[in-house]
C-alpha cells in the first residue's frame, strides 16, 4: 500500500504542478535532456495518444470503465495478497493499480476540481482530461500520402505521457518478464490449496 500511495501522490503531485506553472503546449516546452527528453504540458481527453471517441457518452463510459478496471484489479489484488502470491506480481500489481487510480482522479474530478472538461460535456464529473508532461522526442513529422490509413497525417512517434503512465507500464512489464517465476508460484499455491481441500 505505500508503495501505491506514493505513486499516486508523485503523480497528482507532478500533474498539478505542470498545470499552475506551465504553459501547455510548444509555449511551455522544457528541454530537460536537448531534443529528446522535454517537459510538454498538454491535456489528454481521451485515452493513450490522445484517442478518443467521438460520442457525447464516449468519456463518461471510458472513465466508468477506467473505475470498474480499476475495481477489479483491486479486487484480484487484495485476493493476491491473501493468497501469499509472488512478490513480484503484488509490486506489479501495486503499480498498475497506482497507475490507474492516478488518471483516474483525472478523468473523475478535475473536470470539477481543475475546470478542465471538455465545453459541451455532459457534466464536469468524470469528463476530465489526463495532464500529461513527459514526452520522449523520436520523431515527429508529416507522413507520406501513399501510407495506408496515416498518410498525411502528422504523427508523433511517441505519446506525451505521466508518472501514472509509467507506473502501468512498468507493473505490466515486470509481469509479462518474470510471469513464469510469479504463476508458478500461483499453480503451486493453487496445487496446495486443492490438496488440502482434498484431506
């Protein structure tokens, strides 16, 4: 638990910092490591690279799933935890679910608490936008016209991004690494728990 209490509060945090001192957009941009590592402040409605649906109920059903998702994982987690699961899938899951609690306040409340929902918006719970900062310069540029789907497009190679983010990503790869090490242990548990049912 401190270990996503922690994340979470990093996340709002770095997130409410970027929103009172920087400027969004190129105006605000801070080059941290030359081109490549910036601080880019802009606003996600959406989902990840800024997908989103373009129906008047598409953000309230994302952020309901974001909280039911969420719920679950908490579910499985505190199960995991009773269990005597891996170490290493109870750090995972710690980060998934910090990750998901973080953009979740997002979407939940600053649509109230930060005035950020989208104009035209059903109501300003649960229609707020992601702040995210942290963008890893690849490539950016036009594409070519002869591309299937993107051509013309102007694309970034890489999503602007936050700590919550990150904190989804790197439990979901330390999972997918070490799953063999981790549900092993879980089929052992599940062997053990069948045998003494059995006696």
């Amino acid at each position: 638990m401190i270990v996503i209490i922690s994340i979470i509060l990093v996340d709002q945090a770095s997130k409410l910092a970027v929103f009172h001192y920087m400027s969004p957009g190129y105006a605000g941009e801070i080059k941290v490591f030359g081109n490549f590592f910036k601080l880019h402040y802009i606003q996600n409605p959406g989902m990840a690279f800024g997908i989103k649906w373009d129906n008047p109920y598409g953000k309230l059903l994302l952020s309901l799933f974001r909280l039911g998702i969420t719920v679950l994982i908490l579910i499985y987690f505190f199960r995991a935890i009773k269990s005597g699961s891996h170490r290493l899938l109870m750090i995972g899951l710690s980060l998934i679910i910090a990750g998901a609690i973080g953009n979740g306040i997002d979407s939940t409340f600053y649509g109230v608490l930060l005035n950020n929902a989208p104009p035209g918006s059903l109501s300003p719970w649960l229609h707020g936008k992601v702040i995210d900062m942290f963008y890893v310069d690849i490539w950016k540029g036009n594409l070519n016209d002869s591309i299937p789907i993107f051509g013309g497009k102007y694309l970034f190679l890489w999503p602007i991004f936050n700590v919550a983010d990150t904190a989804v990503s790197t439990g979901v790869i330390l999972i997918l690494v070490f799953q063999r090490r981790i549900f092993q242990k879980e089929r052992e548990l599940e062997k053990m728990q069948m045998a003494e049912k059995e006696e």
